[in-house]
C-alpha cells in the first residue's frame, strides 16, 4: 500500500493482511459461520527499498509476524468457533 502519492519524496509501503477464518455451523446450517478476522498493518511503512533488501526478506518476516498474531487470535477463539 501507498503511504503517499504526492510524488514529493520517495514512496513508502505498507504491508497488509487480511484474513478470515472460519467454520460452518454443523447443527443449525442457515446461521452465518462463525468468524475469527484478522487483519493487521506494518508499522511504520518503508521505502520499497527496505522491503526488498535480501530477495525481501523483510516482507516474509513481517508477514510471518501477522501470520503468527493471526494465528493466536484462531486459538484464542477456537472454542468458540469449535461450538456445535
């Protein structure tokens, strides 16, 4: 993502996720799913520059960070979307 698209200074990114997990009710199928979103951003944005330093090694750490708090979050509600 664009942090800036004035063109006055060098452009910086963001990393975005966006993720839902979910599982269909077994006992009632006509009520939505129950939902865990996830979502997060990278913080602070970077130059494309930073991202791409070592065949963009700081894009698959990042994106492991946000995998992984994503990922607690799902255990974190795993009852609740394991409910029948």
């Amino acid at each position: 993502m664009y942090d800036s698209l004035t063109g006055a200074e060098v452009p910086n990114y963001q990393l975005l996720l966006s993720l839902d997990v979910y599982k269909r009710r077994e006992s009632n199928w006509v009520l939505p799913p129950k939902l865990v979103a996830c979502s997060g951003r990278s913080e602070p944005a970077q130059p494309l520059a930073y991202w791409a330093e070592d065949s963009y090694r700081n894009v698959q750490q990042e994106l492991n960070r946000m995998l992984a708090d994503c990922q607690a979050k799902v255990l974190a509600d795993l009852p609740n979307l394991l409910e029948q």
